[in-house]
C-alpha cells in the first residue's frame, strides 16, 4: 500500500491536505483510509466507513473527508497492478510517497500457531520481505511501516504518523496532526503543543478588542472567540460527543465509561454552560470596567484595557487547553483498559 500528497499553497490555518491512499488489490486500503479518518470500518458499521471486504471493493477513485476536519481529504484509489509503474509516476509530479503494510494482526494470529513464535521475529521477518521486495522493484532504501488498521495504538502506526508530520511543511503538518486520533499519548501532548502555540495569536485579538472604546466589545469578542477555539480543542483532542462514540465503538469499551473519566464540564461545552465558566475564570468585571474609559484619558486607559485583555485571555485559554488535554489523556487510557482514578 503506498500513500502519497498533494498539497496546494494556501492560507496555513486553512490549506486543504489531499492525501492518496492506492495498492495492491485486497492489500486493506479501504481500512486504513477509515483509520486515518478515525472511523471504524470492521463491517462497515461507522456511517461514511470506506467499505472492506475479502473482494476488492475499491473499483473507482473515493473522496473522504475527514469527520471533523473537511480540509483533510483522502482518496481512496483502485488497486493497482504494479508498485514500480505508480510510484514512477508519484515521482515525476514530485510527490512524497511511503509504503505500508498493513494486516499485521492477522499476521502475528497465524503465526501464534507456529511452536517457535515469536512476535519481534515475525516483525523482523515481514519487515524484510517487504523490504527486499521493493528493493528488486529498483528502490534502494524504502521507508516500510507495520500497520494494524484496527489496532492503530500498536505496530508502527504512531512511527508512520510521526514521519509524515516531520516531513511535512508546518501548517500542513499541523493540519494532519489535529486530524489523526488519539492512538498514542505523544499525539495528544503533541496537539497540546500546537493549540497553545495559537494562544498567543488569539490573545493579541483579545488585547485589539481591548483597546477599543466600547465597553461591551472586548467582552463579547472575547466570548465568541473563545467559545470557537474551546470547541476546536474538544474536537482536535476527541471529546465530542461524535468521537467518542466512535472511540467506543472501535476499542469496546462503553460511551458512557469514557464520559465517566472526564473531569472538565468544558467537555460538554453548551454555549450556557461555557458563559458562566467564561465569565468566573475570565473575571468579565474586570474586563468591563477596564473598556470604560474617559475621552480625556483614552491612551493610557487603552493601553491598559490591552494589557488586561491579552493577560486574561492568555491564561484562560491555558487553564482550559490545560483541562481538555488532560481528559483526552484520561479517556485514553480508559479505552485502553488503564487503570485510573476518577
């Protein structure tokens, strides 16, 4: 199975990221394409799953958008007959490509039958067949990568997703970051790292809200904008209700458990809920008394209604990424049947 991207120039925040997914028929490409999208695709009960079977199901090119994140698109491609024609061809438009092999957990289950079993031996072994076979193919040094479609937290799955982020440009890298799920904890620290590089951005909007001479502005620009990016972090870190039903579907483990190791209420984020939050750890006082300002003093008041609005929003938006990362850590674990105290 061979991955490639396209990449058109756009905004950062905004660029779409087209990822390919084509191979051999029957090599489990339509499987991996619904791990990528955080679906689960055992018998295809996950509405939008890109249908599996033991036939080749792929007979056309297939748009997927991702679930959560439309800009993410992947592309299922019919199976083809030859990896040295496709990945010439992948090469000619200057495309990154990788190889993966997927079904390892079928592999490893019949291989348990054999006396002398060995699960690092048998890794070892397909690696190398993998490898010597694009090697014949003419490709001197392939990037292989072990994958289980349905068991994305073990084998190489994280090593894979860690090599596309680093090879990608910055923006793009970050796009694919918030689309992946939670298979491991680094991915979860990960976009925790990238949601509080954004909070100095968001913070500066605040302190330009600030300095405005309308008391009410700031307050109700602070609210809308923190309302949308506490939203983006319950989505990028699987809190949605959306997710973890997912989540649960795929790992066995019940919705409601998983609701159960979920401290913050900023999980449920109803626009109600997230006001009274707001407004006890913002202090919308503060905020209120500082856009009250005078005619005759309007640059030494607005400066300070700056100040105010950048320092609060700063650390508000930390203490909530604080809140949510450490859920999705704790939800985590729990589908993985750690045991955690609540």
């Amino acid at each position: 199975m061979h991955i490639c991207f396209y990449t058109p120039s756009q905004e950062a925040d905004k660029i779409p990221l087209k990822i390919a997914i084509t191979g051999e028929s029957k090599s489990g490409n339509s499987a991996f394409v619904s791990a990528l999208r955080g679906i689960k695709s055992i018998g295809d009960e996950d509405e939008g799953a890109a249908p599996t079977g033991v036939v080749e199901t792929t007979s056309e090119v297939t748009e997927y958008l991702h679930p959560n994140y439309p800009n993410v698109t992947l592309w299922d491609l019919p199976g083809i007959g030859t990896t040295k024609f496709l990945v010439k061809e992948i090469q000619k438009m200057k495309k990154k490509f990788y190889f993966v092999r997927s079904k390892i957990d079928n592999n490893i289950r019949d291989e348990e039958r054999k006396k002398d079993f060995s699960k690092e031996g048998t890794l070892r072994k397909i690696r190398d067949d993998s490898v010597q076979g694009l090697q014949k193919e003419g490709f001197e040094s392939p990037q292989v990568f072990l994958v289980s479609s349905f068991e994305p937290h073990i084998y190489e799955f994280s090593e894979l997703q860690q090599t596309l982020e680093r090879e990608l440009p910055a923006h793009q890298s970050d796009a694919l970051l918030r689309a992946m799920s939670n298979i491991n904890e680094e991915i979860i620290n990960k976009k925790k790292e990238a949601f509080q590089s954004r909070i100095k951005y968001y913070s500066t909007l605040s302190a330009a809200a600030g300095g405005v001479p309308v008391p009410e502005l700031s307050v109700n620009v602070d609210y809308s904008m923190m309302l949308s990016v506490v939203t983006d972090y319950v989505t990028g870190f699987g809190l949605d209700k959306q997710s973890l039903k997912k989540l649960a579907a795929s790992s066995g483990v019940s919705y409601d458990d998983l609701c159960a190791v979920i401290k913050s209420e900023l999980a449920k984020i109803p626009a109600e809920f997230f006001m009274k939050m707001f407004i006890s750890v913002q202090g919308k006082a503060a905020l209120m008394e500082a856009g009250k300002v005078s005619r005759n003093s309007f640059l030494f008041v607005t400066a300070a209604s700056m100040s105010l609005s950048f320092t609060t929003t700063y650390f508000t938006l930390s203490y909530f990424l604080i809140q949510l990362a450490d859920d999705a850590q704790r939800v985590f674990n729990r589908a993985l049947g750690v045991n955690i105290s609540v």
